[in-house]
C-alpha cells in the first residue's frame, strides 16, 4: 500500500488515469452475456470547443454510464462528432480568405477535399476536451456523420423516404441566409432587437372604388418597404366594418401600377395600424400562409431577390429597371431597394408621415415610425435572414410525428420531466414541413438528379438514377442535407444500420438520452421520428431534458455581455471532480444550472476532506475491504456507519432510477462529509480496534465506489493507493444495498450527534472558550437515556468537551440548558463566562437583528416595492429578511438557555 501524498493534486491524476482506462479498454469491458445498457451523445460539431452546455450535458451521461457500468451492465455511451455543414465550411472558407483564396477557385471536390484535411488536422480538438471531463465514452468505435458508413445510412433514408411518399420537393418559403446564399434552419436564426420603423403608404383602389369615408385608398403600415414591389393582395379582417365594401375588389400597387385584390383574413388585425396588411407572400412567412388560403399557389408567387438579397425581376416583369440590381438595405454607402422605394413613395405624395411633438410643442413631421423590431440574423453569418421563397426538398414531418406522440402517450417514451410532455405535442401536432436541403458543398450531397426539364430521379447511385431516366443527360443536384437529417438518425446509424450487425440488434432501442430542452424539436423528435420509420420501434426508452447553464446572476451566458464561463479553466483550477460534482448537485430537474465558482471551489474543497480522510485512515492502519458485505460489527458506532452506508446507497439508487441528479449528489456528499468525516471519525477516534478498522475500510471503499460516477479521477486514485485490488474502480461492483439495520444502535449514535451538536451550539452562541472543560447534569433521563450515557460517556466527554456528569443536581447560578428527547442537559458556567455581560451582549445584538428582520419585513409587506424594484433588490430583501430571521431566533434561544 502506497503512502498517500500529504496534499490532493487533481493536475497529477486526471490525465493518468484517463489515458490508464482507454488504453486498456475499460471504458467498454467485454461483457457479453451482461444486461446491455445504451446512450448516445449529442455529437458535438467538429469545429466545436467544450463549453458550460457540454460540460452539464456530458457530465450527467457519464455520471449514469459509469454508475450502470458499476452495477455490471454492458454499458455503451456512443460517441461521435457531426460535421456542422455551415460552421464546418465556414472555417475552412476563412483559411482561404486569410490566404487570399476563396471558396469558388476551386471545384467542389476540390474545396471538399480541403476541409477533410482541415477535419484531419484540427477537427478533434473536442474530443480531446471530452477526454479532459472524464467522459468515459467508447473511443474505439467513435463515429463522424460524414464517415462512409454512416453516409450510406444517410442516403439510404433519403431515398426510402421519397419512394414512400414522405418526402418531396415544393417551392416554399425558407430562412435564407445571403452571405452563405443556403436556407438554414430555425435552430441557426438568432432573433435580436433592432432599431427599425413602421412606414406607412397609401396604396390607391382602383376603378374609383372607395371606401365607406369616401377614401380612395387604403393606408397600410409596414416594416420592410423594400418588399413592396413583390406585394400580392392587401388583407382586412373580415369583420372590419371599414373595409367590407371593398373585399374582392382590386387595388394598385403604387410604383409598378400592378393590380391586385384586396382579401379578407384574419391574420389582419383591426386594433393594429389602419387593421389593413400588405401581403408579400414570397418574402414573409405570415403572409405566405394567407397567399395560400387566398388560392395563390406557390408557383405563382412573386420573388423579388436573387440568392444575395439584390433585386431581380419577377415573375410578372412589372419591376421597373431602376430598382433591378439594387441590394435590399444600403450597401457601402449606395441606397438599396429600401431607399429608393421610400424616396419614391415620397415624391408620388404616398407616404403618410409619421407626426409628433418637440419639446416646444410643435408638430414635426418624419418618414418612420421608430419602433423596435425583432429581427432575424443568421447565428453565424450575422446577416439579416431573408424569408425566401425557392426549390427544396422537403420531409413530410407531419406524417412522421403521428408514431412518436403515439410512444410517447402510451409511455414507451417517457419524457423527464413530464412537463415537457405538453410543449412536445404542442409542437408536434403543428409541425410544419421540414426543408432538409442546403445549398452548400460540405455535406451529404442529395441523391437525386435531374434532366434537362426538371424531373427529379432520387437514387442511391448515379447508375440507378440513369436507369430511371433512359438515355435523358442528368445533372446531379448541387445541394447537401441538413445537417440535423443525418444526425437523426445517430441512435441506429452509429451502430452499423441498414447493416443488421449484433451491436444493433443489442443496443437499439437505446435505454437513455440526455439532452438540453434546446434541442428537443431539431434533434430529439426527429429522432424519434426516424427510428420509428425505420427501426419500427422507439430510438431511446427514456429522454431526459436538462436546462441550460446561466451566469451567476441568472442571465443567459453570451459573449457580448462578456459573461461565458470556460469549463477548461475551471477544471485548470479546481479539477474535473470538482466541476463535474457542481454540475451534478446543481441539476434540478426542470431548472436551469446558475454557475457559480464558489461552489465549484467548494467541491475541491470536498475532494481534500476525503482525500485528508482516507490519509487519517492510512496513519490508523485501515486498509481495503475484502468483500462488499458488511463486516460483523458488534459495537454501535459501527453498526450505525454500516446502516448509514447502506441508507445511502438505497438514496443513490432511488434518485438514479428516478434521474435525480441533485439528490444523488447530496446524498454521498452529506453521507462523506457529514456522518463519515466528521462524525464517524471522531466518534472512532483513539479506539480503533480491529472491528472498527475493518468496518471503516469497508465503509470507506463503499464511499469510492458510490463516489466514482461524480468524481472518477480522485476515487479511482484512492481505490489504487488505500490498498491491494483485483481490478481497477471504473469496473468494480456497485454496493449491496441489504442489511439488516440495527434500529438501536442508529438510535444511540443519532441521539448522541444530536447532543453533542447541542452541545457545541450553545458553547458557540455563549461565547464559552474552547478550551474550557465544563460539567453536566443531567435531569429527567429515562432508562435508555442513562444506558447511552454510559457506553458514550467517553466520547460525549472528548467531543463535547465535558469533564464531569451527574443526574439531577441543583445548578446554582446562570447555566446553559439543552433539551434533547425526554431529558434536560444542564451546562453550569457561572466563573466560566460573565454571565451578566454575555446576558447584555446578546440582548443588544438582539434587539439590532430583529430590528433589521422587522424593517425589512415592512418593506417586503409593501406592495410598491415589490411591484416595482428590480427583481434582483426583491430577491436580496427576501435573502436579508430570512438571515435576520434565523438570527434573531438564535439569539433568542441562548438567552433562553441562561434563564
């Protein structure tokens, strides 16, 4: 048995012992014949960095992976990166520009070929970062989405997917990103406030149709007046008095003379502006949907952009020549579409101004409205989206999402928490169609072709599309997938299917998933969606929503607001342990995680105490256990440390079973710190016979063992260090959790924790030295009372600092009284303390605590403080409040104990 070092290093172990565990294949022992246990990770982007969402996401996989490997089960966490096609390429184009190159110098295969390159040379870096968490994730069969097995899988969906009618090609409306000139989805749009404005144009009724005020036009309100060109009806609520007469009738499009009918519909709202909308279904997603139910068909709708937002002519030619080539917002100093078309308006005298008042009260009049507008920006371009409407292939998701919400309500899926059930089929049961086409070059290129009129022919080969098309010449089609279409289908994919390998039949479905809430719509419904269309069955038998991981003071961590926290360096200065236990005892289902360094600090500080523990037991001759029972105890303390034990484990299992990672992590961590360090131990100190010795190995091994999920490196260090084992911790067995609980002996140690910790309190609050020894008597002690304070005298004495017991005498003078049970525990200290003054001092601080308690209390009684401070100053009043409260309730009780 080695020594162990007199300080913990976390730096000195975790890299060992990670590099120990993969090398020798201990993070997927064979097990054959064992019940199989599976969960696949979020595969993170290959151009990705471990952040705080990882760190939480991964450390709540590995704490269950490690724990079901524990408990004997062929556990596989299956591990793999996605090729992220936007920020993948997005990477690679940047090399080129600080090279002076750019993307379009070279031929597709060619540019393709470079960032495999790149992927080879710096695409792992997270994985590495992985690593450094712990992650015990199985590294021998790591997966890419872009690895040609995994291709195959891919394309083969594709294809499947449009011969079962599931999936097609429609022209509809997109997010359109112009810098990268691809759709993206939902997930890659970041909504921000803009200061923008609402113009307000006169668009003329034509053939002298007016309105019920005699009005020859109708005045609509909008944001984006570039649109204008592409307008295709105005739309009234149809019960809006004020337009009635003119439904059906035909209105003028002002610039382009264009004439279009004006049509009732809901989506217009009658409070809002003059309750009449201009209707632009090519380039807003509102309006595409009332372009729709006004019979316009997709076909027929007007684009007025090319693939870089510049104006182009549409379908009809009305646009005038000057607006053509022209970007849509103002560009390097030249007005765009916007600016021309507001100029105009203008000088047609069709813009109504928007008037206010100066600080003198005189009218002013302006173009706009200034209003605050949520905009749509690409997350990694930084561009404007453009609702755009294009060519794409779509999957029928609606179609798909009838099995998964079907699993889901008769509990083959369970959803953790069950809240999330309801916003899942609020979700589901609206879901639109989903555009899987990308006009990028990274990627699964579409397998489909076309010739020259259009026709699609969807195959897996080239060849077999040719056999589709006869002699026609074909031309592949240049887009790639969406990235969230291949890693749909991780669960099965990574585990070799269409190939019908033994690792599928054996691990799908998967038993678990873990994900953040964030990604319950790309990600974890179209699994489901997927693994049910082609597996026949569920992906995962459980799915766990996390939250997200915020600042300390409850904001969104962002880099803007310079507020993200660095997993890496908290783990460069406080360890994996240390972090990884923070995020595991900060994980409340349906919470989010505040970070918080203090507490993470807390941990390490954790980690020492049981290192400092398991050095105590080394110096007292204690060593390993040789069997997970419990050793034969005869003595209380030992009977109650084996019952506290067991206790334990049961807490572990229970929240383990139940995804309770808070209340797993409180439980071993109250259990070590409290009743093992710093009862346990004390209780045993001085009189470690060979009973105790064993009884405290063998609780100390059970402690590594239930340990190991939060905190691997330290507790497979100690397991090393602390004695002779058969095998490594990270493939030991998980605890027994029978024994027959001795209800006396738990008893006795509770009540003596109990007296003794009264015992301390008072000396604390009465300001009693702690070197001072006092005496005790003791007054209406039942039977059992005196029988424990004979077998537990000497330990009462030493940990209480009593020097001398008696039943029922006189106490003359000031003396602390405790009650504990039936008896009365009296501590005489006249000549120990000055009675008098101790009694003054407390009154004084007293009175301050609850003078502060009962002024905060009538400002949080006061309902225009709580309505309208900042919820932070309510929060910290309510936080002072309670402190005086509990203050003031401790004083109170020790002047209670003087008399």
């Amino acid at each position: 048995m080695t020594e162990l070092p007199k300080t913990f290093d976390p730096a000195a172990i975790e890299t060992r012992w990670y590099q120990h565990w993969e090398a020798n294949g201990l993070f997927r022992p064979d097990r054959p014949g064992a019940e199989p246990f599976t969960i696949v990770n979020p595969p993170p982007n290959v151009t990705g960095s471990l952040h705080v969402g990882h760190a939480l996401d991964n450390t709540l996989q590995d704490i269950v992976v490690r724990y079901e490997r524990l408990r004997g089960k062929d556990a596989l966490w299956v591990v793999g990166t996605d090729h992220a096609g936007i920020a993948t390429q997005m990477v690679v184009e940047r090399q080129l520009n600080a090279a002076g190159q750019k993307r379009t110098d070279f031929s597709r295969d060619d540019f393709v070929a470079k960032v495999w390159e790149w992927k080879a040379e710096s695409g792992g870096a997270i994985t590495s970062q992985l690593r450094r968490l712990g992650c015990s994730m199985d590294w021998a069969n790591e997966r890419f989405t872009m690895d040609e097995g995994f291709s195959k899988a891919v394309i083969k969906v594709f294809v499947e997917l449009h011969q079962r009618g599931l999936l097609y090609r429609d022209k509809r409306l997109v997010n359109w990103d112009p810098h990268f000139r691809s759709a993206i989805s939902d997930l890659e749009v970041e909504t921000k406030e803009t200061q923008g404005g609402f113009w307000r144009f006169r668009y003329p009724l034509a053939d002298g149709v007016t309105l019920a005020d005699g009005s020859d036009h109708i005045v609509v309100a909008t944001t984006r007046p570039e649109t204008m060109l592409a307008d295709m009806a105005i739309a009234v609520h149809p019960d809006d008095a004020r337009y009635q007469a003119v439904i059906g009738k035909e209105i003028l499009q002002p610039i382009t003379g264009r004439r279009f009918k004006v049509v009732a519909d809901e989506h217009a709202d009658p409070e809002l502006g003059s309750g009449a909308v201009k209707i632009t279904p090519g380039h807003d997603f509102n309006d595409f949907e009332v372009g729709k139910r006004a019979g316009m068909k997709a076909a027929d709708m007007l684009n007025m952009f090319d693939a870089d937002a510049n104006v182009v002519q549409t379908a009809d030619g009305l646009i005038p020549d000057r607006f053509l080539g022209l970007h849509r917002f103002k560009k390097d100093g030249v007005d765009g579409a916007r600016e021309i078309v507001v100029a105009e308006m203008k000088a047609l005298g069709l813009l109504v101004p928007h008037v206010t008042k100066n600080k003198e009260g005189e009218e002013v009049a302006a173009d706009f409205e200034p209003r605050t507008i949520q905009t749509p920006y690409g997350d990694r371009s930084g561009v404007v989206i453009e609702p755009w409407l294009t060519d794409q292939w779509y999957v029928d998701a609606g179609k798909l999402a009838v099995a998964p919400m079907q699993a889901v309500r008769d509990g083959r899926i369970e959803i953790v928490p069950k809240s999330w059930e309801k916003t899942f089929f609020n979700w589901m049961e609206n879901i639109q169609p989903w555009c899987v086409s990308r006009q990028l070059w990274w990627g699964h290129q579409i397998p489909a072709w076309f010739d020259d009129e259009g026709n699609a022919y969807v195959a897996e080969t080239e060849e077999e599309a040719q056999s589709q098309a006869g002699n026609k010449k074909l031309v592949r089609d240049p887009d790639v997938l969406d990235t969230w279409f291949s890693s749909a289908l991780w669960p099965f994919g990574t585990m070799g299917w269409p190939e019908q390998s033994e690792t599928l039949s054996r691990h799908y479905p998967n038993d678990l998933l873990i994900s953040g809430f964030d990604i319950l719509f790309f990600w974890d419904a179209r699994m489901a969606m997927q693994g049910m269309e082609f597996m026949g069955d569920v992906p995962w038998k459980k799915l766990y929503l996390h939250g997200l991981v915020r600042a300390a003071d409850g904001q969104k961590m962002s880099k803007s607001k310079g507020n993200v926290v660095d997993p890496l360096g908290l783990i460069d200065k406080f360890g994996a342990d240390a972090l990884r236990f923070f995020m595991a005892a900060m994980e409340s289902q349906g919470r989010d995680v505040k970070m918080d360094e203090k507490r993470v600090e807390g941990y390490r500080n954790f980690a020492t105490k049981l290192w400092n523990a398991a050095r105590f037991l080394q110096a007292n001759g204690v060593t390993a256990s040789t069997s997970r029972e419990a050793p034969h105890a005869a003595l209380p303390v030992n009977r109650w440390i084996i019952a506290e034990t067991v206790a334990t484990v049961q807490a572990i299992d229970t929240a383990m079973a139940e995804l309770r990672f808070d209340a797993g992590a409180n439980a071993i961590y109250h259990f070590v710190w409290d009743q093992y360090c710093d009862w346990y131990i004390e209780l045993t100190k001085g009189s470690m016979d060979d009973e105790t010795k064993a009884v405290a190995g063998w609780a100390f091994d059970q402690i590594l063992v239930m340990l190991h999920p939060f905190m691997p490196f330290i507790t497979e260090e100690l397991w090393q260090l602390t004695g002779q084992r058969a095998q490594e911790l990270i493939v030991a067995e998980w605890p027994v959790a029978l024994y027959e609980v001795d209800t006396d002996a738990q008893g006795e140690i509770d009540w003596l924790i109990r007296l003794v910790s009264a015992i301390r309190t008072a000396r604390t609050e009465l300001n009693v030295p702690p070197g001072a020894k006092l005496r005790m008597v003791v007054r209406d002690a039942s039977e059992t009372t005196r029988g424990r304070l004979d077998r537990q005298g000497a330990a009462l004495a030493r940990l209480g600092r009593i020097e001398s017991l008696a039943f029922g005498e006189d106490v003359a003078g000031g003396a602390a009284q405790i009650v504990v049970d039936e008896a009365t525990f009296i501590l005489p200290l006249e000549g120990v303390i000055d009675i008098a003054a101790e009694k003054t001092r407390l009154e004084k601080a007293l009175t301050a605590a609850a003078k502060e308690r009962d002024s905060l209390g009538g400002r949080l009684s006061n309902p225009a403080f709580v309505e309208k401070a900042k919820p932070e100053a309510v929060a910290k009043a309510r936080e002072d409040h309670a402190e005086k409260t509990a203050e003031a309730e401790r004083l109170k009780a020790a002047l209670d104990r003087l008399g």
